[in-house]
C-alpha cells in the first residue's frame, strides 16, 4: 500500500481530516525532518492528539532541556543493565509456550516483553502491566478520538493519583523520579500536566514501538526461510539484519507542522499546514534503496529513518535495538524453525505506527 504512493507526485495534497500534505519520499522526509526551523514538531500526528505531548510535541530550548532530563536513562551504560532484564524476560516468555509448538505472537510475546522494559525503567509495579497496556493501545491504535481521549484520561488518573505521590513521597532512580526533580527553562520544575503527558509519552512510545516491530520481523522471517536460517547459522549477521529488516519495515507515521509561508519545491506551503511523513514509503523508496523491497542482510545503505532524523530523533533508538537484538538472538537459538500457522493469516494494521495486530505461529518441538 505503501508503495502506491510512488505513483504520484512525490508530495501530494489530501482533503483528509481537515486538509494535510503528505511527503512520499526519502529525500523529502529527510529535509523535512531535519529543518526544525521550518518544521514544527508542534503537532506530531494526523489528526492532531486531543493535548500536547510533552517532549515530543515541544521545539526549541524546551525540547532540548526536556531531552536533557531523559538522556541518562538511554545512554550505553543504563541500556546495559536494561539488556539482562529483556534477555532473561524473552527467555522467561518463551519458556511459557514452547512445549506448546505454536503462540499468537503479539499477544504472547511482542506486546509483554516491551512493556516489561518500559515498567522497569519507570520503577512502575509489575501488576500495573495489563492496565497499562489497554491505555497504550487504546491511545496507539484507536482511531476514534473519544477512545484516544479517555485512554490519555486513565493515563492521567493513574500518573497523578499513583505514581507521583509515591515518587515524591519516596524518589528513587527511575525515569519519574528524575522528571520530578528536573528544572527545565532556566528553573522552573515541570508543572503536573507536563509530567502526566510525559508519563504517557513514555508508555506509549516504548511498548508500541518496539511491539510492532518484532511483528513485522517476526512474521518476515516465518515467510523466509532462507534468510531465517542465515542467521540461525551465523548469529553475527543479526546487526546487519536488523537494520536491513527496519529498513523494510519502517513503521511510523509522524507529522511535522509548517512553521512560515514558503515555497518548497514550488508548491506553496503555509505557516500551520500539517504535513504527514509516512516512513514506510521512504524505506522502499527505489530513488534511495535499489531493489527496495529486497531483504539483503548485506546491503551497504545502513542510513534509514526508521528512528527519525534531526534533533527529534528516537532517543530510545539504542535501548530499541538491544530489544530487538536480544529478542533474535535468544528466539533463533531456541526456535530456529517456525512458519505461520496453516490456514491462518496475519493482521497487519496502519496507524501512527504500522503494527501486525495477529500473528499465529507454529514450530515442531
């Protein structure tokens, strides 16, 4: 689907959900991405969420000092320690269902092992898991506002009557902790709406992300024997892989907000204007990528946008990679054989981020 966009103009106008442009190639997304200048992160979607996401949504001086605060926590030395707990977490789950030969892979593995890592690094109680993630999906997945909207409400209820009094009554060394005690513009602390939205940012972005890229990865390598087996037989392949099979399957669809009246590429974009970057048409963009829907763990072009470009980048990108990295290395050693269960077929959705929504697979024990 993604693909057809290269049929047209390389930048089209939609009437969509109040009128919005979409980029469809690399070199566009690129600039556009970089330029935080003429693009504004003000609103990072299409439609726009129902509040501002603190971090993500801010530019400027507020953006950097917000980043600041969350840097620590993603830095090599800190994901280090994250890597132990998603190693013995993949290999915990998938001693749950080996014996069985098959397991709906989202809902048995994808959606529990991130949010596991995100709970951690929040200093947030196991139990909370499955509420949480009904919040992060309702707010991921829905494209009904009034579902989105209740779903930020519950995140809310939950951050400011649960968590922050805990953190400010006993501050630990967890992600929240660290937001309570931040100053940011100068001095000032991040008020409670800042903090809340923040928390939901966090949730959010770090289970959903990483979920729907272990479906696509997953389900690549259920489909493609050859490839599997490659890296059953030589595991140091799986860093080349794993850029090349993101490469493939980019997943999200952000939006950046026209900052001035301009000119680009002589068609006239006006201060406010949304414009939507679908980065899976820029992973299989040809211009860019020879043979783009090719897997080829070898390819030389490791440069994608699969975690954005420019000061917005993903700042959770090295702790996603461990995930991922871990997840292959500790499943092919114990699952080296699996194909999709016969008679069945995958669920693949679009939203802010490309997911796969079922995905049943089966392997001889």
């Amino acid at each position: 689907h993604f693909a057809a966009l290269h049929d047209g103009p390389d930048i089209i106008y939609t009437p969509h959900h109040g009128g919005h442009w979409v980029a469809t190639r690399f070199a566009d997304m690129e600039v556009i991405l970089t330029d935080k200048i003429a693009f504004s992160s003000r609103h990072q979607t299409v439609p726009p969420m129902p509040i501002t996401l603190t971090l993500i949504e801010w530019d400027g001086d507020l953006h950097a000092d917000a980043r600041k605060v969350l840097s620590p926590f993603f830095s090599p030395k800190s994901v280090s320690n994250l890597e132990l707990v998603a190693r013995d977490l993949t290999i915990s789950l998938i001693d749950g269902f080996y014996e069985r030969g098959e397991c709906d892979f989202v809902e048995e593995f994808a959606l529990k092992m991130p949010i596991i890592i995100v709970m951690s690094l929040m200093g947030l109680p196991d139990e909370d898991t499955p509420y949480l993630m009904q919040i992060s999906e309702d707010i991921v997945r829905s494209t009904d506002p009034v579902v989105q909207a209740a779903a930020f409400q519950r995140v809310f209820d939950y951050i400011a009557n649960d968590v922050m009094p805990k953190r400010r009554a006993n501050p630990g060394r967890d992600i929240f902790s660290a937001i309570l005690d931040a100053k940011i513009e100068g001095g000032r602390p991040f008020t409670d709406a800042e903090i809340i939205s923040f928390g939901a940012v966090l949730i959010a972005a770090g289970l959903d992300t990483v979920a729907s890229t272990l479906g696509f990865l997953t389900e690549f390598l259920a489909e493609n024997p050859n490839h599997r087996r490659a890296l059953v037989a030589d595991p140091g392949l799986i860093n080349d892989a794993l850029e090349e099979m993101m490469r493939r399957f980019h997943i999200a669809n952000i939006a950046r907000v026209v900052a001035r009246d301009m000119d680009y590429k002589g068609l006239i974009f006006k201060a406010g204007d949304r414009i939507l970057i679908p980065t899976a048409a820029a992973g299989i963009d040809a211009r860019r990528y020879p043979e783009p829907f090719e897997v080829d763990f070898a390819r030389g072009d490791k440069k994608t946008l699969v975690f954005g470009r420019g000061v917005h980048q993903c700042i959770g990108s090295f702790l996603a990679r461990t995930e991922l990295r871990v997840f292959l290395q500790e499943w092919l050693k114990r699952i080296p054989n699996f194909s999709i269960k016969p008679g069945e077929t995958p669920v693949a959705v679009p939203g802010k981020a490309n997911c796969i929504r079922y995905l049943p697979i089966v392997w001889p024990v």
